[in-house]
C-alpha cells in the first residue's frame, strides 16, 4: 500500500534529534529552526521529557475519560500558572485543528448563533469547521464551506463592527500571530478594539494561538502582548514537544454541560506526561525569556540585503520576507548549510526554531544566509 500522497517532502530522514539538532539515516548533522512546524518547544529529546514519557509508559499507558485523571488537573494548573489564566478551564483534545473546532462549536452553543467571522490569509486548520474559517479556497470541500463564514481584511475593525452589528454573529476567530499567512502581526490596537466591540455585541472572541503560543513569541500567548483577554483560547503545536495534544482555555463565563464536549484520546496519560514536563521545563529553564531575546537577537542580526523587504515577528516566530521566491534559498539552507527552515507561501522564509535556540546556534544560521545571499 501507498501512502495518499498529500505532503511536499524534503530529501532528508531524520533518525536522531537532541536540542536544536537532527541527524539523518546518513550521519548528517542539521540545525532545527523549524522545529517540526512550531512543535518542537523544549528541544529535540529533552532528558527531563524523555524521563518523564518512558517513566509513564511503565506505570499506565492509557485508560478513558469515564475516570479521573490526576495528570490533567496537573496540566491545567501550570497552564494556568504560566499564562496567567489560572480562573479559566481547560478542554483537552488532540491538535490544532481539533481546539478549534471546539473552540467554535462552543462559541456557537454559548450565543446560539451560526456565524463566524475570519481573517483574511487564515490559517486554522483542515477539518470541517476550521477550514471553513480558513482563508484558502483550494483545500475547502464543498462540504467544508457549507458553514457561515464571512472573512474579513486584517485590522479593518470597522468591518468587524459593521458585522458584529448584523446581530447573529457567535464568534470572531483570529490567530496571535498569522503563521501560515506570512508573519501577519495584528495591531496591538487592533485586538483591543476586537475585545471591545465583540463584549459590546456579545460575540465570543476566539484566539487560535495553535502556533503563536505556548511562549514562542516571549509571552506565553501572543495576544497578551496586547493585554487583552479572550473568551476562548486554542493551543497545540508548542504543548507536548511533538506528542500530539490540544487545548482549549475556556473563560468562567462558559457553563459546562456534559457530553457538550469529549473525545477518546483527548487528555490520555502519555499526552499529559508529556505536556507537564514541557510546561515545568519551560518554567523551570525560563524558555519565554530566551525565545525574547534569542528572538530579538536574530531579528537585529538578519544581513542586510537588496533581497530582504522586511524581517518581522517575535520571539522565535519570525519570518524573513525576501523581494525573490524562496525555494532556492531554503534549498541551499538545508543541502549546503544543513538548516532546517520553514517558509510561508513563496517569498517568506520562516523560523519557528525550539525556544531552547541559543546565540551561538543563531548566529550560525545568520552566517549561513549571508554566505548563500552573497552567492545570489
Ligand atoms: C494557527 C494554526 N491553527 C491551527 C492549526 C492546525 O493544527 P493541526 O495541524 O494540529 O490540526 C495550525 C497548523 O499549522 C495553525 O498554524
């Protein structure tokens, strides 16, 4: 049997990580600035996550929701403790697209309304409601768009109030940072004029900060640089290190009725373990300070160069938008260089490097660029 042929794949098997670095079937060594798309937070084989995993496996592997689980009432409390929203609940399911779904189902039970708004260039996901509220019409199915989306232009916020004031609207969905998108930063301004006109019209705010958050940016959601508090937050990518998991953080307004929400493998004992060591190492090794600076550091480091329009992100969410197509660039960074890079539609390169990225291992990938920008 084949396997359905749906990913774009690099010419490179990684067989070994540790830290920020791969090896491949060959013995070839790679710096990681990708980080498995956003997903490797706390380094490739993290001694303390690797502990943490097998010493789990040993005593309970698996068993359903119809009991309690002690690990996830650990989880919720050192998400709380980290991102500051310890009077919020915690839904856990099983990846971004999974949160979302959930996260607009009960923005849709709460108001009793159908209508969604979303952005322009989103980016929240392939199953049926979140790519509904995706901004890519060549992978909705009819059957996908047979939801009530309206997408709006990023930061237009009279668009949202003009909208909003239709009066069915249960939710607006935007992401923290737009990742998928190309590095679309919303306007501090922007999110807090959301808040303001979603509590106005009773709409629920929703932040997708699948990729944004779990302290990639610095902070440990992106919205929280503009101070400003979601009805309900989405989360995966950055939550385990690469076993698969979702959340969503949902505010004390929301009333909890059973069998609303559930999955089978949502919470399970090996996704918590995982998920617990990764919230205590990056407590514990202050990570969110290190993407802040590691961030910055690169940010102020990226050569300058006639190819280069503009660097923009935060913290280890960065992408570097070039005047020419990417893909021989990226190219040279992992053949030539052996760097691991992501990049967003042709013209962006994107880094989305584990928090645990140090200056030395920056400065390496600056170098690398330069010497491949000056061969242009
Ligand atoms: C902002 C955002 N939301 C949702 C998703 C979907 O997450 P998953 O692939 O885990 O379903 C992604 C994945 O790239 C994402 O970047």
């Amino acid at each position: 049997m084949n396997l359905f042929d749906v990913y774009s794949l690099f010419d490179v098997t990684p067989v070994k990580g540790l830290g920020c670095h791969i090896w491949d079937d060959k013995g070839t060594e790679y710096l990681d600035l990708y980080g498995g798309h956003a997903v490797i937070s706390v380094g490739h084989c993290h001694p303390r996550y690797v502990a943490a995993l097998n010493d789990q496996i040993d005593r309970i592997g698996f068993y359903s929701n119809s009991v309690r689980n002690p690990l996830q009432e650990r989880l919720a409390t050192l998400v709380g403790e980290l991102s500051g929203y310890g009077d919020y609940s915690l839904f856990l399911a099983n990846s971004g697209a999974e949160a979302n779904e959930n996260a607009l189902k009960l923005a849709s039970f709460h108001t009793g309304k159908d209508r969604i708004v979303a952005f322009r260039h989103s980016f929240h996901g392939r199953t049926s409601g979140a790519v509904a509220v995706t901004d890519n019409p060549a992978i909705v199915s009819p059957f996908n768009s047979n939801h009530k989306v309206t997408f709006l232009p990023l930061g237009d916020s009279a668009a949202v109030e003009a909208e909003l004031a239709k009066g069915d609207v249960a939710g607006v969905i935007i992401e923290g940072i737009q990742g998928v998108g190309g590095i679309n930063i919303p306007e501090d301004s922007f999110f807090r004029e959301l808040r303001e006109l979603c509590t106005r019209y009773g709409v629920v705010l929703i932040l997708d900060e699948v990729q944004s958050g779990y302290g990639r940016t610095g902070k440990f959601f992106a919205h929280q640089w503009a101070g400003i508090r979601p009805d309900l937050i989405s989360m995966a990518k950055g939550m385990a290190n690469g076993f698969p998991i979702g959340g969503v953080l949902i505010s004390p307004a929301f009333k909890a009725s059973k069998g609303l929400l559930g999955t089978t493998f949502g919470g399970n004992y090996l996704a918590m373990a995982a998920a617990i060591a990764v919230a205590e190492i990056i407590r514990d090794e202050r990570l969110m300070d290190n993407a802040a600076a590691v961030g910055k550091w690169l940010t102020d480091n990226i050569p300058q160069s006639p190819l280069i329009k503009e660097v923009r992100g935060r913290g280890l969410m960065m992408g570097i938008d070039f005047t020419v197509p990417v893909a021989p660039i990226r190219s040279a960074l992992l053949y030539d260089k052996h760097i691991f890079t992501g990049v967003s539609g042709k013209g962006m390169i994107r880094l989305l490097a584990p928090l645990t990225l140090s200056v030395p291992e920056a400065s390496q990938f600056v170098s690398a660029l330069g010497e491949i920008l000056d061969n242009q």
